[in-house]
C-alpha cells in the first residue's frame, strides 16, 4: 500500500474538510479519508498528512468561530446603554480578526501552492 500523496492535493485536503469533526480522532479521520480517496482512485494517504491537514481545518475552523462570536458581542453592545461595552466588544473583535488572519496566513503557503492532481 502506497502512501506518497502531496499536501497540497486538493482532493485529500477537501476530503478532510468534509469528513473530520472536531470530537472526531485524528485515526478516525485518517481511516474515513482513507476510504474515500480508494473509491475515487486516489492512493490512501499516509496517517501524518491527514493529520496535518485535519490540525490546520481545525485552526481554521476555531479561528473562524471566535470571530463570528466576537461580532455578535460587538453587534449585541450597540444596544448596550454604556458605552464601555462596546470598547471592549469592538477590542476582541479586532483581536478576533488578527487571530483569523494568523491563522489562514500561517497555511497560506501550503493551501495555494500548486494544485497536485496526478497523485504521484
């Protein structure tokens, strides 16, 4: 059994993104993405890679979540009779927003790097 697979495949990586839950493990995930890479004629990828490539969807995921909350605390305080309410709403939804943006530029490289569709 063949496990060479580049991370930048975007086959595998949305297999991940479709298959992994975040109470899920990370074996769970590799063997499900495993499945369904053979039923569509892609070589299994190795263990290592979906785990990479779930831990990065995670961070994503995470970062992405924290901002949506950070913008409904920051829309809720508009109502808010004080004002130092929305100061702080408005703070953590920048540092919301910096987080997310670390985050998505921390995979950047690998996400938009050449898209590898021969499977060699």
């Amino acid at each position: 059994m063949r496990f060479s697979l580049s991370p930048n495949d975007r086959r595998i990586r949305d297999l991940v993104v479709a298959l992994d839950r975040a109470e899920t493990p990370f074996a769970e995930t590799w063997r499900s993405v495993g499945e369904a890479a053979v039923k569509l004629g892609l070589r299994r990828p190795g263990y290592h890679l979906v785990r990479l490539l779930v831990r990065e969807d995670r961070q994503r995921r995470d970062a992405r979540a924290k901002r949506r909350k950070a913008e409904l605390q920051t829309v809720l305080a508009f109502g808010s009779p004080r004002a130092v309410d929305l100061s702080i709403a408005i703070h953590l939804l920048r540092e919301a927003q910096r987080a997310e943006e670390f985050v998505l530029n921390q995979h950047k490289r690998r996400r938009d790097g050449p898209d590898d569709t021969t499977g060699a």
